[in-house]
C-alpha cells in the first residue's frame, strides 16, 4: 500500500500560492479603472433591461386588480422619497455580484408602486430585502401561501401557525427569514392542565409587506417547495379557462378593482377540505366582510350580474349587519374560478 508524499502536497500548495497573485492581479488590472467602469457601466445596462421587464409585469398585475391607475401613477411621480428608494435599489444592484438576485432586486423596485404600501413600509421593505436571496423570498411566498391544518401528506396539525412551524423548521434557509424578521416562531399553549406547549410560526408584518412587493415576480417563480393546501394546484387548462372566464366577465373584474380598493375589507376563502367530513356548511367560498355601508350601492350596482344570475362564473349574496354599519359578500361558485378571484383579491385562504 502506498503512502501519499507529504512533499507532493506541499509543492501543490506553493504552486497554488505562486498563481494566486496573478490571477488576481489578472482580475483587478493594473489599476486602471476604465476596464471595471466598463464592466460596471454593462451590467447596469442589463439590470436597466431587466427592470422595463419587471415594470410592465407588474403593470399588467395591478391593472387587473386595482383602479386609478393614472391617480397612483402621478402620485409616484411627485414623491421625492419614493425615488430615493429606488436609488437604494439602483446602488444595492450595482454592487450585487449574482445574476438572480439582481433580478429580484429590479422586481422589487418595480412592485414598489404596490398601492396598498405606504412610502414608509417601502423603505423598510428595501432595508429588508438586502438581507434576502432570491430562494428566501421564494421560501417567504411559500409560507405565505400555505392554508389549512394538513400538510401534503395528509398529516394534521392543531392550528395553521403550527403547520407553519414545520413547513420553517424544514427549510435550509430557515434562520434567514428569522434574522430578517420576516417569520417570528414561539411556542403556544400550555396554560392549563393537559394543554401542551406546541412550536407556531407566523409570517410577520415586514414579511407580508415583501411579498406584496415582490407577488407578480413570484406569481411566475412559485415557491420551492410543494405548498400545503394549495397542493395539488389544478392543471393548467382549468387554470387558463377560469381566468378566460374572469377575463369575459367584465362586472367581476370591476369587483375586484373594487375590492382591491376598500383596503378595511376582511377577505377569506374557505377552501374545500381535503378530508372528510365533507358537509354542505364548508362548500368553497370568499367571504369578504366589514365593508362600510356607505358604499353598499355602489357595490349593488357592481354585482348586479353576479347575485342570482345563472350564467355568472360566482353568485354573490349581500348580508347588511343587524347592528353595526357594515355589510358582508358571499361568492360560491365553480372552485378554479373561485381560487383565481381568491389571489385576486388577496384573500386569506383557510379551511
């Protein structure tokens, strides 16, 4: 058996040592600077690219789900602030050395118009997002989207907040979404006899803001991982011939425009459940509710096509509040449909 030469080793190491100088000095130059600015000047040009693409993606999502286009739009244009976080964004890009996260960053910057954000939560959001890599964000949106109490196997937990412990506890990058506050874990329970403490996680405030940033970069990515509840997704066509049918029913667009701008309106979906007991009570449905009274004409007019029309892609029902001024929409209807309208209007997806 032969015996490795410790002098072999050695001679690897100093051969090593004697190419390290020159490869860096290949890399810097000679200190001249027009090479690095060239390099610098290219690269923000390919940002600048991928930048025109994010702004008219996420021009096309938010004209889909929101009205005023041309109201938010001027008001962007004269907040001083909201350029100079875009220039936090520019320098953050132009010092960011891997390709996918300089797109990230240029999509961010381009969901900055998000109406639902104040300037002030955007510039968090900026401060945040340079502690994040592209495959947090992704793992963010995840979690986010995650619903119910099963994982996809089929295992039940107590709570959602406890099904989102495990999906976190499972992720490489766990301890980064932590450290960038964007996910808080604890523990619950146990207060009383029998009651056992159980790990939760919650996807926090600073957290929601960066996807709502980031949602029509990330509607296209999806998450890295198979997402409880929303798994397995429908197939394609169903998918396409549910927005086919939103897309030709121009009174529920407007709805959701309308929804979409009455930001105090509680939206969820009730999804159907994934085990039995299945009861008439739990058929899928958005509820969408606390919407202030005042507008319950407008919205009236809004639905007109959508409660108690046979040919409606959802029915709506309109419920008025015995005792506060407030009134709730119900829409059931055909379940692909249903999930799109959901997405739509940034429904919270329960079971």
């Amino acid at each position: 058996m032969s015996h490795p030469d410790p002098m072999h080793g050695a001679m690897t190491v100093a051969k090593l040592a004697a190419k390290l100088p020159l490869l860096y000095r290949r890399l810097l130059g000679d200190g001249d600077l027009a090479p690095i600015q060239a390099d610098m000047e290219e690269m923000y040009r390919d940002w600048v690219q991928d930048l025109d693409a994010a702004v008219k993606r996420c021009s096309s999502f938010y004209d889909e789900r929101f009205a005023s286009q041309e109201d938010r739009l001027a008001t962007l244009e004269q907040d001083a602030e909201f350029w100079r976080i875009g220039r936090n964004f520019r320098w953050e890009a132009a010092r960011e050395a891997m390709d996918e996260r300089r797109a990230m960053l240029a999509n961010a910057f381009a969901g900055l118009a998000d109406p639902r954000l104040t300037v002030e939560e955007k510039a968090r959001v900026e401060r945040v997002l340079r502690q994040l890599d592209p495959i947090d964000a992704r793992s963010l949106w995840g979690l986010v989207r995650a619903a119910g109490r099963h994982d996809i196997h089929g295992r039940r937990y107590e709570s959602e907040s406890e099904l989102l412990h495990e999906l976190w506890r499972s992720l490489a990058n766990a301890d980064a979404l932590v450290a960038a506050g964007c996910v808080r874990v604890g523990i619950k329970g146990g207060v009383g006899a029998g009651d056992s403490v159980r790990e939760a996680a919650v996807v926090t405030k600073i957290g929601l803001d960066v996807i709502r940033v980031l949602e029509p970069h990330l509607v296209q990515v999806g998450a890295p991982f198979l997402v409880p509840g929303r798994h397995p997704e429908p197939d394609a066509e169903a998918e396409a011939r549910a927005q086919q049918t939103i897309d030709r029913s121009g009174r529920l667009r407007e709805f959701i425009r309308w929804v979409n701008g009455n930001m105090g309106v509680h939206r969820q979906y009730d999804m159907p459940p994934r085990q039995p007991p299945f009861r008439t009570e739990n058929t899928p449905k958005i509820l969408l509710s606390g919407i202030d009274r005042a507008l319950l004409p407008e919205s009236r007019d809004l639905l007109t096509h959508l409660v108690g029309a046979e040919d409606a892609p959802v029915v709506a029902t309109v419920t008025e509040h015995p005792t506060e001024p407030v009134f709730d929409v119900v829409l059931k209807g055909d379940h692909a449909v249903l999930r799109v309208v959901a997405d739509a209007v940034g429904a919270r997806w329960t079971a």
